[in-house]
C-alpha cells in the first residue's frame, strides 16, 4: 500500500463533489429578484461554492492530509465530506448525500481504471485542480490556498518514480474494488454494464513513450534484433502526440478529470445486484477493525484542520436535492441497502483517554450556537453523526 495515496483521492473526489454541486446548483438556480426566500440564487452557489473549496484547502487541513499515511477505512473518508459538503450554508438530507458520494467515487474510479500509464493519475489531479480554480477566479484569497496546494502536489510527487506511481494507482484502486454503483451517464454511454463493472476501451492513443502494439521483436544475446513478427490485437490504438504539462499551468492533453457534467443532463445512481450481494455478505459493520483507534485519531486531526466559517444570524441553511423530485429522494433514502448508508459510523476500539479528550475538544469546535435548530429535512450535519459514534 502507498502511504502518499491520501491528497491525491481526497482533491480528485473532492474535485467530482465541486463539479455536481455546481451542476446542481445551477440547475436550481433562480434569478435573484424573483427567489423566494428557501430558494437558490447565483449569489448563494458562488458563496457555497467557495465557502466549500476554502474549507477543503485550509492550510492546517492540508498539512495532516500531506503527511505520508496509509488510506482508511470507506466510512472514515466519507465523514469527511459529509463534514465539507456542509461547510456552507447548504443542506444535503442523507439520500441526497448518499448519492453525491457514489457519483464522487464511480467518477474518479473510472478515471483511475483509464489513466494510460499510472503517472497520469497525476494529471488527473491537475484537471481536477485547474476547474477548482476557475470557479474561484473571482476571489484572490482562496485561489492563492488552490496554488499553493497545486505547488505542494507538484513538489510531492513530481519527483516520484513509474514504481511508485503504479504502487499508487494500485492503492486507489484496491479501495474502489467492491464498489460498483451504475450511473446513468455512464451506461448511456457504454462505457459501464448493468452489473455496475467499467467497460476498459481498445481503441485510443497509447501510454506517452510506448509504441503501438502490434509487433514483436526478437534479438540474440548481443542485444542485437534478428527477427520482427507482427500480430493482430484487434484494437485502435494511436502514438500519443504528446504527454500532458505537469506544471503549474500547461495543456494537460488528457481530459480525464474535466467536467463531464458541464452539458446538463440528468444523473441517476443505482447499486447494482452484484453491489448489494457483496453488501449483505460484508462484516465491515460488526467486525472489530483494528485499525479502528488509528481512524478515530485521523478523524479527529483531518477534523481539527477543517476551520468552518459559521455563518451569524438568523439565516437558514438552503436545501439542495440531487434527485429529481422529493419523492424520488425520499424512495432513495426507503431502498438503499442499510450497509451501503454512511450514517452511522461504527468503530470499535479501546477505551484511551487522550483520544477521547481530543474528540470531545474536536466536538465542541462543531458545535453551533448562533443558528437556528433545522429540521431532519435538511440534512444531517457532522454534529449529529459524530454524536452517534
């Protein structure tokens, strides 16, 4: 396992959650001088959206995300977005959050299966970070926090060699391994089966520095070439013309982790048979986890960074509905399998008192005391759930 595998999953998902809550919150949008007061203006998605990104590259934040670490545990990282989602004055109830997470994860699982070669998992990064900038580009302060994190991701794994990079691709994709949710996007476009599995193309430009297959050479032990015999792979692959910027600025060339929802269209999500099988079998949810005090310690740092501007006043947090109607929320919310639902997170671990005096100092920095109480409808905040651990 990769121990610098962390930031890259937590700005890449990060990154997919941006580009749906703006997609969403534009399709909700309404002009300002005809909005009600419980209804969306473009006024509110800029403020959310960059209450959300200032959160997400807080400094002291970032720096507990940078250090070298193994991935953690499904349910330890969602906390977290759930936490990020409702940095701002927007509301998510559960099936609504439940379905941004599986749009986050299927999205950036996608991406990691197609990368070329396993170093371009960090030009992914790069697009997702570029976006992340263009819906700041009207504040200097938070785009200055993206550019530093951009010169620390460069400063990280710049450096790092194809090894390690592999080991990397290949710590992502062991934590996507038993997730197979369908998206709507994606068996429209075919490039998933109804069983919630990824369709891997044979056709495209190859890796950057690799030939076309097609040929085989064979050499005698000079290490001079005797023979060449040609083959078929029945594919239609091309020589990449170039490989991508890795600089602050530059053209990326791959287009993993761009905005595939910048043309609206609408995005379902089901959990396939295969993905509620595997579910029902799981013993994630009532086995000791021994890794468990070491999560709850990450939690409470990653949590402990993550400074919530809270808003004064009487002003109530909006609503946002990732469904189509309330109805077809509330059906998600009746259907989804009990062990794929985040709300509870369930750690079982030895009693030790620094870490509960860290937690209950961590607890206390959540607490809101200048804004009213809301209603279940409008979702559960961080507070709630981590009274439930």
């Amino acid at each position: 396992m990769s121990v610098r595998s962390l930031p890259l999953l937590f700005l890449n998902l990060g990154g997919e959650m941006l580009y749906i809550l703006d997609q969403r919150l534009r399709a909700q949008n309404i002009p300002a001088d005809k909005a009600r007061k419980d209804e969306w203006t473009e006024v509110d998605r800029k403020r959310v959206m960059n209450d959300i990104i200032a959160t997400m590259f807080n400094k002291k934040f970032l720096e507990e995300l940078f250090k070298p670490q193994e991935l953690y545990s499904k349910k330890a990282l969602r906390t977290i977005y759930d936490r990020l989602a409702h940095a701002s004055i927007m509301r998510l109830n559960q099936a609504s959050m439940d379905k941004l997470y599986d749009l986050m994860t299927m999205a950036f699982k996608y991406q990691v299966l197609l990368c070329p070669r396993p170093k371009d998992v960090l030009l992914v990064t790069f697009n997702h970070l570029d976006a992340i900038k263009d819906f700041i580009r009207d504040s200097p302060t938070i785009m200055n926090q993206v550019d530093e994190t951009f010169r620390q991701v460069i400063e990280v794994y710049g450096c790092l060699s194809a090894g390690e990079f592999h080991l990397i691709r290949q710590t992502l994709l062991i934590f996507f391994q038993d997730m197979h949710i369908r998206v709507s996007i994606f068996l429209k476009d075919k490039v998933q089966n109804s069983n919630g599995r990824f369709v891997l193309p044979i056709s495209g430009p190859v890796p950057w520095g690799t030939e076309v297959p097609g040929l085989i050479r064979l050499f005698n032990n000079k290490g001079e070439e005797v023979k060449k015999v040609e083959f078929k792979h029945g594919g239609h692959y091309v020589r990449a013309q170039s490989e991508g910027s890795f600089d602050l600025y530059g053209d990326r060339v791959l287009k993993l982790g761009t905005n595939m929802y910048s043309i609206s269209r609408p995005v379902e999500t089901h959990v396939s048979g295969a993905s509620k099988n595997s579910a029902l079998n799981t013993k994630e949810r009532t086995a000791p986890n021994p890794l468990a005090k070491e999560e709850l310690n990450f939690l409470a740092r990653l949590m402990g960074g993550m400074e919530i501007n809270k808003t004064s006043g009487p002003e109530p947090g909006f609503r946002l509905n990732l469904f189509t109607t309330d109805e077809e929320e509330e059906h998600a919310a009746l259907t989804r399998p009990e062990e794929l639902s985040y709300q509870v997170i369930n750690i079982q671990a030895a009693q030790d008192q620094q870490r509960n005096e860290e937690l209950t100092r961590i607890m206390g920095e959540f607490e809101v005391h200048d804004q009213p109480q809301q209603s279940t409808s409008k979702g559960d905040d961080l507070l709630a759930m981590m009274d439930e651990l």
